[in-house]
C-alpha cells in the first residue's frame, strides 16, 4: 500500500482568491479580528521561522509576532493593506500595529498539507486541523488551529 501524496497548494501573486480554495465546497468565509501585534521590519535577506516552517523574508518585509509569540512574515508590498500601526508607532516603524478586519477564505484541512509561497522558496506545512487561508491578494498561508479560533472569526 502506497502512501498518498500530501497536496500542495501555491500562492500565484494575482490579485482575486485562488479557485483551489473558493470552489472547494467546503470553503468558508472568515474576517481577522483586529488584534495589536509587535512589527519589526527586514533590513536584509533573512528567515523567519513560523510554526508551518521556514519562510524568506527581503528587505523592508515586516516580521509580526502574534499575541502567542508566533512569528510570520507580510510582504512589503501587501502589508499596508492588512494592518496599521498603533500610535505612537508611524508607518514603517517597528513597533505596535493592528490587523484589520480583512476577508479572507478559509478551509479546514482533514490532513496534512503544504503551501509554496509565492517567493517560490519558502514551503509551508500544515498538519489535519489547520486551515489552509487564501488572503484574497494572490498569497495562501496556513494557520494552525489553535491560532486559527483566536485570530479569525467565521462570517459564511
């Protein structure tokens, strides 16, 4: 008996969700709560290690750490449409942002799986439980359950 592939899903960097996740059926509709996070910013090419695997970030991309000290990486380029800084913290600078109320689709995987990021680097793996997220902004990304409840809310 052979072992089945585990799917792998990637980001395309073209604006509008993913067919794989929003024709799925058991595709659902969620909106991030707003939640404050701590923001550094990348003055170089380095690595993030996130609780899915190791992901590349390029100067000026933003390292979040989330409210259970889990770090991801927001590209430069889609990081001003997700979150806003906290005052005193300006645009740009580290220190406390917030999520916005973003829409995203969201589908809760019965096994494991990966995701290639669209830098065509970085590969992510989630295991039965988590939820395969496509931001609507051409990238996908995994959240592990446990984050998942406390992070998004399901809308549909």
């Amino acid at each position: 008996m052979s072992e089945q592939p585990i799917p792998l899903f990637h980001s395309t960097s073209r604006p509008g969700f993913s067919p794989e996740v929003s024709e799925h059926p058991d595709c659902m509709e969620a909106r991030k709560l707003v939640h404050e996070v701590q923001v550094s910013f990348a003055d170089d090419d380095r690595t993030v290690e996130t609780l899915e695997g190791v992901v590349h970030a390029k100067p000026g991309d933003a390292i979040l750490t989330g409210i259970g000290g889990e770090q991801w990486r927001v590209s430069r380029r889609h990081f001003p449409d997700k979150y806003r800084p906290v005052a005193p913290t300006e645009h740009g600078e580290t220190g406390a942002y917030v999520s916005l109320p973003n829409r995203v689709l969201a589908l809760r995987m019965n096994s494991a799986f990966e995701v290639q990021l669209a830098d065509g680097v970085s590969r992510l793996r989630g295991e039965a439980g988590d939820w395969l997220v496509d931001y609507g902004d051409g990238s996908l990304g995994i959240v592990a359950a446990d984050v998942f409840s406390t992070t998004y809310e399901i809308i549909g």
